[in-house]
C-alpha cells in the first residue's frame, strides 16, 4: 500500500513539474514582432497636398477709363475661341503678344479701346469676334506707404484715392506717428499732410488725389 502511494505521488509530481515548465517556457518566450507599418497605415506619414498659388483676379477698374501700362496684366477672352483667349502682360514698350495677330501697342488705351482693335484684326480671321479685355492685375499704376502705419508696403493705384483715403486702408497712423506733418515726395517735390486736421474737417486742401509713384512717408 505504501509502494503504491510512493508511486501515484511520484507521477502526479512528474506531472506538476512538465506543466509548470510549459507555463514558464510560455511566459518567458519573445512576444511575436510585429511586421511594421507601410508608407499607407503611418498616420504621420501622409502626403500633403499641393498648395497652389492664388491666380490673378480681374482688378476693379473701369474698362472705359483705366488707361493701361507697362506690366499690366490682360485677360484677353473671345468667344468660342479657346485658343485665342488667355492672359498677357503688358511689355516694358506697351505691346502685348496675341495668337494670330503678333504685336499690338496697348499703352495708355483703355480696355474697350484694346478690346476694339482686337476685334478689327480677328474679323479678318474669325467670324464675327465677340472679344472682352479686362484687367486682370494692375502693375503699372502704384504708390508706397512707408513708417509708423499699419501696414506699410506697395499699393496698386486703381482708382482715384485721396492721402486721407490711402492711409485710412493701410491702417491709418499708428498710436507714436507723427501725424501732424506726413510726408508725401512726388519726384522732386515734397507735399505735407496733417491727419489730425483734415479728420476734423480742417485744410481739406492738402487731401489732394494720390499720383503713380507717390510715396507717402510717416514719421
């Protein structure tokens, strides 16, 4: 009887031991690696997407009395001609390049006037020519802000625009400008302008109308 027993309790022994070493041999064996992520599955790793550059858009200008210049640019579009249509950049002597015509001198003539001996040369080549010219940028025409303002920097001159009228859009003045004496150089000349006064109503003489190439300096 006790034989027995020696032996039943050696087994079941045996039996503890295996299990206890399968147990161990389990948690000690390395964790399976797992097979890293592809260009696709890494959040991090996203391509991104294309800025592009904002286009021009058509300036607001009157097409009857804006006078184009060098650097501008043009749309040119006739209808149901794609390939006659685009944009064109007014060269440094005042001509553009167009399809089919070649050189055409555009300086100083408005947009209707372009848009008139466009029209005159493509009759010859299609018929009846429905063409528009606008102004898509306006480069020719411009004044500089410079000193204590709120944003200072390179300004198209598209329309009309009093002193008071042009540094009320970059800002007006800032808290330290000296704006009794504003300066404003048109070639050789140098014009004076007071803010304080003229907001009151007072000299309204000296808000003239701005120039091309007017450069207004505050102090």
């Amino acid at each position: 009887m006790s034989c027995s027993f020696n032996v039943y309790s050696m087994r079941l022994l045996f039996v503890l031991l295996v299990c206890s070493s399968v147990v161990v041999s389990a948690a000690q064996a390395p964790a399976t690696a797992k097979p890293p992520a592809t260009e696709q599955e890494k959040p991090d790793e996203k391509p991104i997407a294309e800025i592009k550059a904002p286009e021009d858009t058509p300036a607001a200008v009157d097409p009857k009395t804006y006078h184009i210049g060098p650097e501008d640019v043009l749309g040119i579009t006739v209808w149901k001609e794609r390939e006659l249509s685009g944009n064109v950049v007014v060269r440094p002597d005042g001509i553009i390049t167009v399809p089919l015509i070649g050189e055409l001198q555009v300086n100083d003539l408005t947009p209707r006037e372009v848009e008139a001996k466009l029209k005159e040369q493509y009759t010859k080549l299609v018929n009846n020519p429905l063409v528009t010219v606008t102004i898509q940028s306006v480069r020719s025409k411009k004044y500089f802000i410079q000193g204590n303002v709120g944003r200072s920097g390179v300004f198209p001159l598209v329309v009309p625009l009093t002193i008071l009228q042009a540094l009320t859009m970059a800002g007006g003045p800032t808290e330290f400008a000296n704006k009794k004496k504003i300066v404003i150089m048109r070639g050789d000349k140098r014009l004076f302008f007071n803010w304080n006064d003229v907001i009151k109503g007072k000299n309204l003489s000296q808000n003239i109308y701005l120039e091309n190439g007017d450069f207004i300096i505050v102090k």
